[in-house]
C-alpha cells in the first residue's frame, strides 16, 4: 500500500497543493534521473578520451545516430505521459492499465526491428555521413555494440512513463542509479583492464542498460504499481495504437530530425578537424549535464499540466507555466554564470587527452558561448512541458526541427562559405538558434491553440 499511498500524495498535490513545491518535488527525482543518464556519455567520455582524441572525436561523431533510433522511444515515451497523466487526473486508471500494456508491446517490437537493422546497416551509415581514418573505423565499432541496448533502453521509456504518470518519478531515479554506477565500475575494466578499447566503453553501456530493463521489469509487474499492464490475452488495439501514433509521431519526429540535423551538423563540424569535433562532443555532453535542473523543471510541468487538464482545474495549468518559468530562468542565469566563471578548470577536467591541446583551446570559447543562452535552454524545457502535457505535441515538434534546420544548419553554413570565421561560426550558431526557438514558443503559448484539448475517453474538447 505504500506505493499507492504516495501515487494519491502526489497527486493532491499536483493538484490541489503548492505548485513550486509540486514542480521541484516531481522535478528533484527527474533532475537526478536525467543527469545519471547524461553520465552514461560523460563518463564514457572521459574514460575513452583517455585512449586519444580521436576515439572520443569518433563517439561524439556517431552518437546522433543512436540518439536518431531513441528518438522513437522518446516520442513513445512522451505519448504515455501524456494520455497516463491524464487518464489519472481524470481518475481512469482501469482504461489507463489497457494502454500500459499496448505501450510496452508496440514499442518492445519497434525496438528489436530498430536494433537488428541498425547492427546490419553500421558500416553503410557511418561511411554515408562522410567519416573517415580513425573516425570510421572507431564509431562503426562503438555505433553497431551500442545498438544492442536499444530495446533495453525503449523499455526504461516505458516504465519512466508508466511510474511518471502516476507522480511517482523517484523509482525511475533509483534503476537509472544502479544502471550508471555499474557502468561507471564496468568501463575502466572493460577499456584498459581488458584491453577492449572503445568497444569496451560500449559494451560497459549494454551491460548496464540491461540490467535497467530487467529491474525495470520487476517494478512494471509488482502488484504495488498501480498501472499493473494485464497481458493475458493481449491483442493490439488498433483504435490505441492509433492514439498513441497520434501523440508520438510529432515528438517522434521532432527528436528524430534534430537527431538527422545533428548528424549533418557532425558532417560540416569535422570538416574543421578532430580538435573541433572533440571540443564540439565534450562541451555538449557538459552542457546536457548542467542543463537537467531546468530539463527536469520541463518534464515535471509535463505531468503536473496533463493531470490539472485532465481535472479540469484550468488556471493551474497556467499559474504552472509561470512559475516553471521563474525556476528555468533561474537555473539557467545561475549556471550559465557559473560556466563562464569556470570554464578553464571545466574543460581541462572533462578531456582527459593531452595528445591535442586545442581541443581544450576549442573548448573553452565555445563552452563560453553556449553559456549564455542557459536560460533560454531552460525556457525552450518550459514550453515542451506545456505543449507535451496538453497533448499537442506538434508544437513541440516544430521547435525541435526548427531550432536546427531553419536556424543552426543555415547559419553555420553561411558563416562555413562566406566569412573567416571557422568555428566560432558554429558556436554563435548553436547559441543564437535558442533564442529564436524560445521566441516562438512564446508565440504559440501567448496565440493559444495549444489550449484545446481533448479530456478523458469520452474525447470532450474544451478550452484551458
């Protein structure tokens, strides 16, 4: 009765309580959760740069790809947040059980397609987007390994999904912990005590992805999770499939093209050398870091805005959105700050290699530029928490396509043929296309079509 206990909590709290300590309660597990998942890359990182600036310029190179195939889970991910959060404001757990089970099953199949396809397709893929030498040879070996985590991996989305909808994003917290930490010891061993190399750091990732699914497992099916799926008898439902199709295709496609965009992106990056390539990984993999307090803040107002639609109390969704906003902001003027202040120290500690100090030169002036647009970062999580728990996830979509291929992609490509600017022209671009994003996410919110929304199984369509 305790899991259940703390589900009914969570939810008087989301919402009848204090909508700060609604935010950061949700917010504080996710936050956790999603900086132990951004470790996966970052001790991997770390630990392969040990080898040598290329290894770790080829797993920055190829890491769009598998993030290409996870945006498929995310989007399916999102889908589940927002139809369960929903279903449990509007107090259908019974109907909400039913899509559980569709849920894992859809994406369970999805997942083992994506895994095999991508284990044959490796070699043509990396060759295709322009790689070569050490780059080629090491990311085809890191790029196929990895793809075997990718069912493990859809599976976690599932039951962060499940356990989110119910207000209970502390479980997700605690198997991702046990995932990493494990990871965290498996990779020396597997890269130098093993003599594995890069394939070591990739196996370590697998290993440990594994045993988040089969705990995850454990946790879908105790009698004490309230959206116990029921898979005696299972047949797919089309009408549900169908919904969930609806809601994840945008997310889907939003996180896939700015997964395509990035890969393209690699492609102009390493044209400027494996220093840049190897500054341009590091820093991102720093900035997904320090960004999960706000990331987090995002994915918080996702349940806490679908379960208040779900429940009809309107003016929390917006009061909400505001004071999501004055937390983003915050976090984001605090860290950005931060960043600028340390930025030497940061770099030299995250890239271990001392085989090319211009990577640690590149890493400095483009941590500093991306610096400054943190709290847009944080706004941009804000407005994909709105849209996503409103159900319309094509505005989400659109900012994630948008940000890359109307505003980085051609503004690197305009400083890349008509100036002198090398690569300081990639990192205005990467800093300058979060302020466009974030101005028309704010159009959307303040124009209001993200507003009607469909309520409960009956589909009653009103107005937040």
């Amino acid at each position: 009765m305790g899991g259940i206990a703390l589900s009914l909590d969570k939810k008087e709290l989301i919402l009848k309580g204090n909508l700060y300590k609604a935010l950061l309660i949700l917010a504080f597990p996710i936050m956790i959760n999603t900086i132990i998942e951004t470790l996966y890359s970052v001790v991997d990182g770390i630990w392969v740069s040990k080898i040598s600036s290329v290894h770790f310029a080829a797993t920055a190179f190829v890491f769009p790809v598998n993030f290409l195939v996870i945006s498929v889970g995310i989007g399916i991910f999102v889908a589940g947040m927002a139809i369960l959060s929903q279903m449990v404001g509007a107090g259908e757990e019974e109907k909400a059980k039913e899509y559980t089970a569709q849920f894992i099953v859809f994406s369970l199949v999805l997942s083992i397609v994506f895994s095999i396809l991508g284990i044959i397709l490796t070699p043509y893929i990396v060759k295709l987007m322009g790689a070569t030498g050490g780059i080629a040879e090491h990311g085809t070996t890191y790029l196929r390994i990895t793809f075997l985590e990718i069912p493990f991996i859809f599976f976690f989305f599932n039951m962060d999904a499940i356990k989110s909808a119910q207000g209970d994003t502390l479980t997700p917290t605690i198997i991702s912990s046990i995932s990493v930490i494990l990871n965290i010891i498996l990779d020396p061993i597997f890269i130098f005590t093993l003599n594995m190399g890069i394939a070591g750091a990739a196996w370590a990732s697998v290993v440990s992805r594994a045993a988040m699914m089969f705990y995850g497992i454990k946790i879908v099916l105790s009698p004490k999770n309230k959206l116990k799926p029921d898979f005696t008898n299972f047949k797919f439902n089309k009408e549900i499939i169908k919904e969930i199709i609806k809601i994840a295709l945008p997310a889907t496609t939003g996180q896939a093209g700015a997964a395509a965009g990035f890969i393209i992106l690699n492609g102009f990056v390493v044209s400027y050398g494996t220093a840049t390539m190897a500054a341009f990984g590091m820093v991102n993999r720093i900035i997904a870091l320090v960004q999960q307090p706000a990331m987090a803040i995002g994915s918080a107002l996702t349940a806490v805005i679908g379960q208040n639609i779900g429940a009809k109390n309107f003016t929390r969704v917006y009061e909400s959105f505001r004071k999501a906003s004055f937390l983003t902001l915050l976090m984001g003027i605090v860290g950005g700050a931060l960043l600028i202040l340390f930025s030497t120290g940061i770099i030299k500690f995250f890239i271990q290699s001392k085989d090319d100090p211009e990577v640690i030169l590149q890493g400095i002036v483009y941590l500093k530029y991306i610096a400054f647009s943190m709290p847009l970062m944080g706004m941009f999580s804000v407005f994909q928490g709105v849209f996503q728990g409103s159900g319309h996830t094509k505005y989400s979509m659109y900012m994630e396509i948008g940000r890359l291929w109307l505003v980085r992609l051609p503004l690197i490509l305009l400083f890349m043929y008509f100036t002198n600017f090398g690569s300081l022209g990639i990192w205005f671009s990467m800093s300058f296309s979060n302020l466009v994003v974030v101005l028309y996410g704010y159009y959307i919110y303040k124009e209001g079509s993200w507003s009607i929304v469909k309520i409960g199984t009956a589909g009653q369509v009103e107005r937040v």
